[in-house]
C-alpha cells in the first residue's frame, strides 16, 4: 500500500461525498483511505461504511475519551498502512490528478509538498467556474490539467542537503515561508510523509491544541528530514463553507481567546524546536508569520476590553514579543514593527489606543477615497443617527426596478385606507422614474437621498433583501414581502450555492435577522421559510397581497382586464398567452443582469397560431436580454416594458412558464397553464434543486420542444380536463390563503402591531 489518507470526520457528511468522490476519480492510486469519525458524528458512520469505493476505505470511531482533529488524525496514523500517509480534511478534495503527481515524485523521498488552493466550492462548483474560465480564454483543456497560477509542466524542485547555505536550506521550509498568511495559514494538508519517518521520530499531532495542531506537527517534521520534493502545482483545494452560520470551517470560527493563546503557545514551540536546527532565515520567516498575526489578530483583540477581560492573552504575548529577532522586524512594515516596540513597553489598554486610533486613520483614509464609502459613512454616521420620521414608509419592489408586487398593493391599500395617515418614498432604478397613482417622494437607488431615506424611515416595506449596509434601527419596523412560493431550493436549503457570492448564505442571515415581519402566501412557504431563510421572526400568514387583484369580481376584473390589453395595445378579440420564464443561474452577465436564450421558436408559433391567439412575453426582473419585436408586430407583446405580472395574468388565456413561482400566482386565477422546461435536468440537478417533484404536483404538462408547446394549445380542452383534479389539489395547496383580502390583513397586523410598539416605546 502506498498511501493512507487519513481523513477526520465531523458531520459534514455532503462534503465527505464530495471529497471520497475526488479520491474515486484519480486516475491513479494504490491507496486506502482511513475515516476517523468524531463522538458527534457517530450516527453517520453507518452511511460512511456503506459507501462504495474500488480502494479500501476503513472507518473508525475515536475512542470516548479522545476528540478533535488532532486525536482523530493520530488515531489514522496509528491504524495507517500505506508507505506514507496524507492529511485530508473531509470537507476538502483532491485534483483529479494529485495521485499521478503525487506517486510520480514519491520515489525515495519523505515529504512530498504540493501547492493547495482556497475555494468556496464543492467540485461541482469548483470545475464549473475553472471550465467556464477557461472558455472565456478560449481554451478547451481538459479540467484535470490543473492550476492556472503555474506552467503546465510539473515543476519539481529537489530540496538541497541542509547545510550552512540559508538560501538553500529555507526552501526545505516552504510550507511555513512560502506565503504570506499569517502563522495560522501553516498546514499538514495535501503532503505527503512517509510514514516510517512519523514512525520512528514519534511525531504526533499534540492533542492539547484544538486548532493549531498542525505547527508543531510541521515543524518537527521538517527538522527531522533532508528528503523533501516540492511539485508546483495545486493538488489540494482546501474549502470554506459557504454556511458558516451552521457549519463554520475551523479557520472561519472567529478568534477566540483559545486560538489566541493556541497560536502563541504554537510559536513558542515552533521556535524551540527550530533552534538546534540553526536556520536562521526560516526563522526570521517564521517571526514575519507571527508579527503578522500578532499586529492583525492579537493587538486589535485588546480594544474589546480591560486587561482582566482579556486574560492571560497580555501576559503570554509578552513572553512571545522578545523572541522575535531584529532581522523579521527590519522587514515589516513601519506601523508593525512600531506596534511590536510599543506593544514591549505598555500595558494592554494602552496598546488598545494605538490600534484604535491606526484603525481610524486606516478607515479615514480607506472612506475618503471612494465616493460610495463617503455616502454610506454620512448613513452611518448622520442619516441613520437623525431622527425617525414616525410616519414615513419606505417601499421598494425588484430593487426600484417597477412599481409592482406586494409593495405596490400595500401602498395602494393604505392610500385608500388611510388617506393622508403616512407620507410615502419609493425607491426607483437608475434610469427609470415610476409611474405612481398617489403622492410620493421617489428616490435613485443607491443616491445621497435614498441613503437619507433609508435612514430616517419608520417602516419597510421591500419584496427583496435590503442592501447589506442597512442599518435597522430602534423602533422601525422593516416588513419582507419575499417574491414568490419557493419551487426552487433557497439559501440554507441548498447544498452549495454555486453561482451567487460565497457569502450568500452569510449574508442572508445577517439581512433575515433584520426582518419584524414576513408574508407567506400558503403553508407550504410558510413551512419552507422559517428553515430556508433561517427566521424566527413574526410570519404573516396572509396569502400575497399581489394576488388580491386576481380576486376582483367578475366585472371589476374584466374592466381592468380591457384597460389592460389597450394599454398594450393587444386586439380585443384576440386570446393571450403570456410567456412568463425565470431565469438561469449561469447566465449571468454582470451583478445582478443575466442573458436568457429564447427556446420558443416565435416564428413556428405565429405560424400556427396567430389566427386565434397573441403571445405576451414577460421575461424575469434580472433579465437585460432584449428581444427584437418588431419582427413579430401583431403576434408578440412586449411584456417586460409592463411594471407587474399580475396584470398581465388578469389579461392572459393561458400561461407558459417553467421553473418561476409565477404559477403558483397564476392558479389563483384557475386558468390553464403549460410548462416549458426544456432544460429540466439541468436545471433541477445542476443549478438549484427543488423542494418537490414537479412532474407529481403541477397542473399541466410538462413540454419541451415548440411543437409540444403548440400542440397543447390548440388542445387546451382537453387538457384542462386531464389535470382538472390535480388543478383543484394544487388549488387548495398554495392558493388556498389568498382571497383577495391580503393586503388588508397585512397592512392592519402590521401597523396594528408597530403602532403598540410605538406607544410602549413612549
Ligand atoms: N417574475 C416576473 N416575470 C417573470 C418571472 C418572474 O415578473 N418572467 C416575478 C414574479 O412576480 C415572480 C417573481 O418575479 O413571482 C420571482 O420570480 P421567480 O421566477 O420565481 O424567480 P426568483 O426571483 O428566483 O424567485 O421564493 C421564490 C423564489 O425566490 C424565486
């Protein structure tokens, strides 16, 4: 056996498919893989063991009295076979072709290093943007071709003997000196030591540091081997999680007092172990590791408190600070090599004031230069620091992008209910004034006037996320609308988010956590939302307010129905279908603007259609495509030019959409619907996943070519004869809360609600 992997294992178990995965794939290997599962995941290791591999995978239990990496990764060592063993962490992976290099180089050495890269994605993620990149180059390589950051060719260094010669001897120590993170960026993983060496030297992980484990461990290793390789190129991409809410990575936990006082004592150790080696270079590296760490993490935890809050960390950093040499402190920059001086002679609350004051003249000069950063220093600052305007409402609907959705039906709720009671803003796009029916401010988004607004608003009222900036303050009620029955899988319910910022998840929370009140429109979302979005906050059991126009009487709504197709221009005697597709994660152009490539062949249809029917085509809120018209004048509408969707359902016979939410509003209005997805699998497997089984629950066909599409419309009868009963159940489902009074309960449990608070605030 050539290698044992060595793999600790604590509940992460989709990340453990992923990382088994990428050992199933290497195009070569004469390896075993060893899982040491920690106390907490023990009822994983049922599902471990089932696992299937073509290499042997052994899976252990650490023992009761033993927990954390380093006990679990000695335990792998001790239950280890192979000629050398690897460290590999089971939320991390393996290039496709780490084996072939690793192996390839192993003859004869001790150490085989090779370089590792971060990422927030799992592989699927991870291969996906590095095809994509190397599209955009106009490459076609293969995938496993790893590493842009390096040649092609294998760029193997044999390490020289240690000797005297310091320029030689300092690449032995790559792994600590050949970065610029800080002490804590040193690691085991993705290197390959022969195990013998472990062996007989006794080196173990120290099992008294819960996140440091590694330096040591590192270190002694070093010192006890002149048989090192380095392969320059990426064979190990080590992951941070994407959900560091649920399921932080050890480096993403914040620093606490113990990985503090870990990375000092750390240090300490490295230093003596390094010593007889005599290196001083390397150690000069290592006091630029440490400096750096100290000036960043260490120094800055002193402004949280007094030195008694903060115990022990002043005392054992005055034991670390004089073992730093003058070499390290000559190359480090001035602030730094003042800050450790300074740090040598003062007490922890007067080092506090030096860092504070660095830090404001940092973020001084950091603001001052970048116009947006001026604007959101005067939010927080002056406008989110003014007083509250009690009655003022902000409302905003697809980032000021129409006027539209459950924002636009409150607003014109409370207009009529409560005539002259609130003053109103809304928020508008760059570029795009709204067309409102009642007074209201209107403000750009992202202007000095919105950043005004926004801090001086009483209530919110957006169908988005508010930006990240936002600052909820005291005695403001911020009131989510969301925008639609989640078909899709949302944020904590996905597995890996792999097209939207590797903060999403994050980020969400953080914005969740500002929220006084949500509306779900049925059950089944209001289930859904609590887990999705993470919220505990007040939900609103109400149905949309958007959807109360479907539910006007007959008379009413064939009315607005007319006014609507004038509007449009669309003939009165004409039946409509309105094409109303999402959009596609993968499409993207830039922040927020995708591209959608229509599948709907318009000729084919007019072709066949155009005697009877109309078709409306209403493209997603993110979508800038834009589609030629004037080739269809007569036949095809425009849409997208249209502020809400829900008046153009009022309009349409028949609905063609496909993964949107917009059928759930749509069968309020039990009219038929079709479903065009031609990119089902894709889209359901690769880009989101979702929450049921479309083809169980849906009350139409699923089609996926133009013809099929055609064909059921001049069949529609007997289509909705087919799907009659599953219309009625879907009904009942997701419709079942909406009746046309949403808006009312919305606005009065809100206001109801807010206005208590207020009287109990005075
Ligand atoms: N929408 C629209 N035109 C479209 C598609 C959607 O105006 N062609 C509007 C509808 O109001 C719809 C909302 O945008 O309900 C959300 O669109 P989805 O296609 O469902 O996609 P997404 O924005 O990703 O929201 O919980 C719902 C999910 O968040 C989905």
């Amino acid at each position: 056996m050539k290698v044992s992997i060595i793999i600790p294992y604590r509940n992460e178990m989709s990340m453990l498919v992923d990382c088994i995965d990428s050992l199933r794939e290497q195009s070569v290997g004469d390896f075993e893989a060893v899982i040491v599962c920690a106390k907490s995941s023990h009822d994983d290791i049922d599902e471990i063991k089932r696992m299937q591999t073509e290499f042997p995978l052994h899976v252990y239990s650490l023992p009761e009295d033993r927990d954390g990496v380093a006990a679990a990764r000695n335990f792998g060592i001790e239950k280890a076979m192979g000629e050398f063993v690897l460290f590999l962490d089971c939320d991390d992976y393996l290039t496709l072709d780490a084996f072939e290099h690793f192996l390839g180089s192993s003859e004869g050495k001790d150490i085989v290093y090779a370089g590792r890269k971060y990422t927030w994605q799992g592989r699927k993620g991870y291969y996906n943007e590095k095809r994509k990149k190397l599209e955009e180059r106009g490459l076609e390589e293969a995938v496993s071709d790893d590493d842009e950051d390096f040649d092609k060719d294998i760029f193997l260094r044999e390490m020289p003997e240690k000797s005297d010669n310091d320029e030689d001897w300092e690449n032995v120590f790559s792994p600590i000196i050949n970065s610029n993170s800080m002490i804590t960026g040193i690691t085991s993983l993705g290197i390959l030591f022969r195990r013998a060496l472990i062996m007989e030297k006794g080196i173990r992980f120290d099992e008294s540091y819960i996140y440091n484990s590694d330096l040591t461990f590192i270190t002694k290793m070093m010192c006890d081997t002149k048989n090192v390789i380095r392969i320059r190129l990426t064979l190990y991409i080590k992951r941070h999680h994407q959900d560091p809410v649920n399921m932080p990575a050890l480096c993403q936990i914040e620093d606490s007092l113990t990985r503090l006082h870990e990375v000092m004592r750390a240090y300490m150790e490295m230093k003596q172990i390094l010593a007889p080696v005599g290196s001083e270079l390397t150690e000069n590296y290592l006091d630029g590791k440490f400096i750096k760490y100290y000036v960043r993490r260490i120094a800055p935890y002193y402004m949280r408190g007094e030195k008694k809050q903060i115990p022990g960390v002043y005392e054992q950093a005055s034991k670390c600070l004089p073992l730093i040499k003058e070499p390290a402190l000559k190359r480090c920059m001035r602030y730094s090599k003042r800050l450790i001086k300074y740090s040598m002679e003062h007490e922890a609350s007067e080092i506090a004031k030096k860092v504070r004051s660095h830090a404001r003249w940092q973020t001084f000069k950091r603001t001052f230069h970048n116009w947006e950063r001026i604007k959101h220093y005067f939010y927080r600052k002056k406008y989110a620091t003014a007083p509250i305007e009690q009655n003022l409402i902000m409302f905003e609907s697809f980032f000021g992008r129409n006027y539209s959705d459950s924002p636009r039906y409150i607003f014109e709720y409370l207009n009529k209910n409560y005539p002259g009671k609130y003053s109103y803003v809304w928020v508008h796009a760059k570029g795009k004034k709204l067309d409102l029916p009642y007074p209201a401010r209107q403000v750009k988004r992202g202007s000095v006037s919105y950043l005004k607004e926004l801090g001086r608003a009483r209530f919110f009222v957006m169908n988005v996320r508010q930006p990240k900036f936002f600052i909820k303050r005291e005695g403001t009620t911020f009131l989510e609308t969301w925008h639609g029955t989640p078909l899709k899988r949302l944020v904590f319910d996905q597995d890996e988010v792999v097209f939207a910022s590797p903060l999403y998840k994050k980020n969400f929370w953080m914005q969740a956590k500002q929220w006084d009140y949500l509306i779900a429109p049925n059950k089944f979302s209001s289930d859904i939302f609590r887990h999705c979005f993470m919220y505990d906050g007040n939900m609103l059991d109400t149905g949309y307010p958007r959807n109360d126009i479907l539910h006007l009487e007959a008379k009413e709504s064939e009315a607005l129905s007319s006014q609507i197709k004038a509007e449009l221009g669309i003939p009165a005697g004409k039946k409509v279908i309105l094409y109303a597709p999402t959009w596609r994660d993968d499409e993207k152009l830039a922040a927020g603007e995708y591209a959608f490539s229509m599948q709907l062949d318009l000729d084919r249809m007019r072709e066949r259609l155009s005697d009877e029917y109309v078709i409306v085509l209403r493209m997603h809120y993110l979508i800038v495509d834009a589609i030629d018209f004037t080739k269809y004048q007569g036949f095809a509408y425009n849409g997208s030019v249209y502020d809400d969707i829900a008046r153009l359902y009022l309009i349409s016979d028949i609905l063609i959409t496909d993964y949107s939410s917009v059928f759930f509003d749509y069968a309020n209005l039990r009219r038929p619907m079709l479903f065009f997805t031609y990119d089902l699998d894709k889209y359901a497997g690769e880009l989101r996943g979702f929450y049921f089984d479309m083809k169980e629950e849906i009350p139409g066909p699923m089609l996926f070519t133009t013809d099929e599409v055609i064909d059921a419309i001049e069949n529609i009868p007997a289509i909705e004869d087919k799907y009659k009963e599953k219309y009625d159940a879907f009904y009942e489902k997701f419709c079942g809360w909406e009746t046309g009074e949403s808006s009312k309960k919305v606005v009065e449990e809100m206001i109801s609600a807010s206005l208590e608070t207020v009287i109990s605030e005075k």
